[in-house]
C-alpha cells in the first residue's frame, strides 16, 4: 500500500504543475491582468506603464510563470483589487464555511445513500425497489440548481422552516453553543438540497453491486453449504458491495466541487463558491485564478483518496 500512496504522489506532483500552468495562460489570455481594476484609467499612462515594468506585468510569460508559482508556494496568492485584502486571507476566510457545508453534504449523502441502496438492493423489482429507482431517475435528471431553488422556496420561504440566506444570525456570539446550533441550522438546507441529487448515483451504485454479488458464484455456494439468509447478505453480499462505494469517497469530494459553486450562490453562503462567482462577475482575476488552481488540486486529492482507499478495501490492487 506504501507504494501505492508513494507512486501517485510523485504522479500528482506533474498533474499539478500541469494544472497551474494551465490556469496561468488561461489568465494571462483573459482581457486586462493584475494591475486592472487597482489604479484610476485616468493616471498618465506613462505612470501606469511604469507601474506595469515595476510589478513585472511586461516579463515574458514563463517569468511571470515562475514568479507567480513561487510566490504561491510561500502562500502570497496575491491581492485581491475588490476587497482590498490578500487572496489567501480571504480565501482562508470562506474556506472554513465550504468545509462545513461540504462535509455536512457528505454525511446527508451517506445516511440517505445507503439505506436506500440496500433496501434497493436486496429487495429489487418489489415496490420500494420501483419507489427508489423512480427517485434516482429524477435525481439524474433533476438539475442541481433547479432542485435548490425548489427548496429553498418551499422550505426556507412559504415554510419558513430554514433560514433563507447566510451561515449565521447576525449577532450571534462566536464560540457559543448558540453559535454552533445557528451554524449547522443555517447549512442543513443547502447541504440537504445537494445531498440528495449527490445521492442518486451512490444508490444506483450501490443497487448494482447488491444485484450483482447476489449471483456470483461464492454467494450461491454460501447458500448450498447451509448457510443462513442473513448470514449469507451481512457476511458476504452486503460487505462486497459496500467496498467499491468506500473507494467511491474520494470522487465524492471532487463533485462537492461543483455543487458548492451553485449551492452557495443560491442559498448567499458565504463559501467559496459563492467568491469564485463573485470574482468571475467582478473580474478580480488573483481571487479567480487562486480558486481554480484550488478547486483543481482538490479534485487530484481527491482521485489520490480514492485510490488510498481502494486499496486498503481490495488488496488485489495493492503494488508488492
């Protein structure tokens, strides 16, 4: 398994300079560069191109390159020009609500995944098979979006059940009990509009497997040897099925990516994604820039768990 972990982090390392030097020259053809938006069109322009030469804005590319990834790996990711702040603080300052709401998404997916699944499963082509099944089919084709603003109306505004907007009252005292009640109450919404279109593809998933082990070979020797029912499902066909959704954990992560992006923009959570919209719409390319390369080497971490994962699970993919 060391090897394992050892060769896909050595084969991450060029995934992710490939990455950010994609993400650069994506930038470097935006219109504008970093200085847009920081200093008044009207300056001479002799002023401003004096300014571009001292900041290295005219450097040939793979300078610029070089600066910009350097000055990233000690943590300057730059200015932002909108708010006034450095990109890492303000990224810093959203992370921790993405997070949140990212890992809440994840255990609502798991709770209402695996019932489902198993149930699926174990009992297909019964009615609750059918009612399930029917479920996935309009998770799969049920946008996300659509999908949180159907909630987010009938939950959060003809219910008012759920708060409509933010991470936290205004006025609550950080560090409370209070605060951490007002904070999980805020995110259940829009984690629980994620979790289930995000559910759709681990039931099918998980449905499958169940079908699937029940006809393999050892299940129906199991059976002929005189084993029990339950024993036959809980020792056998339910733990091969659950493993390939553990190594499934990974790729979780990297589709929280996009949702979290439409997620907070609808429900005004302040995360990530709701600044990677902000920075688009504004054009403060450091903030754009320093989220994409990001949300790209979380999607790496992400395929490296999974395979972490997968081979604690099945020790026959494992390098001796």
């Amino acid at each position: 398994m060391w090897k394992l972990m050892v060769r896909r982090i050595i084969i991450m390392i060029p995934q992710i300079v490939v990455l950010s030097l994609l993400v650069f020259m994506l930038a470097k053809a935006m219109p504008g560069d970093a200085l847009t938006g920081l200093i008044d069109p009207s300056i001479d322009p002799a002023a401003i191109e004096a300014m571009r030469e001292r900041l290295g804005l005219n450097n040939p590319w793979y300078v610029q390159y070089w600066d910009w990834i350097t000055r990233a790996l000690q943590g300057d990711l730059g200015q932002s020009f909108f708010f006034k702040m450095p990109v890492a603080d303000l990224i810093g300052q959203r992370m921790v609500n993405t997070f949140w709401l990212s890992l809440a998404t994840l255990i609502l997916t798991y709770l209402i995944a695996i019932p489902l699944g198993i149930v699926s499963g174990r009992y297909n082509d019964t009615l609750a098979d059918r009612l399930i099944t029917g479920y996935t089919y309009v998770g799969f084709a049920a946008p996300l979006f659509i999908t949180a603003l159907l909630m987010l109306y009938i939950f959060g505004f003809q219910f008012g059940w759920f708060p409509t907007g933010g991470s936290v009252s205004p006025g609550s005292t950080p560090g409370s009990a209070e605060y951490v009640i007002d904070k999980i109450y805020h995110l259940l919404l829009p984690a629980l509009s994620m979790a289930l279109i995000t559910t759709v593809s681990t039931v099918q998933y998980l449905r499958c497997e169940i079908i699937d082990t029940k006809q393999k070979d050892f299940i129906i020797t199991a059976r002929a040897k005189g084993a029990s029912e339950q024993r036959v499902y809980h020792r056998h066909i339910l733990r091969n099925s659950l493993l390939p959704i553990a190594a499934l954990f990974g790729y979780e992560i990297t589709g929280l990516i996009g949702g979290t992006i439409f997620i907070e923009n609808i429900f005004n959570y302040p995360g990530m994604g709701q600044l990677f919209l902000e920075s688009i719409t504004r054009r403060d390319y450091s903030v754009m820039t320093a989220l994409v390369l990001l949300y790209g080497i979380a999607a790496i971490v992400g395929a490296l768990i999974s395979d972490i994962i997968l081979s604690i699970v099945d020790p026959r993919i494992r390098i001796k």
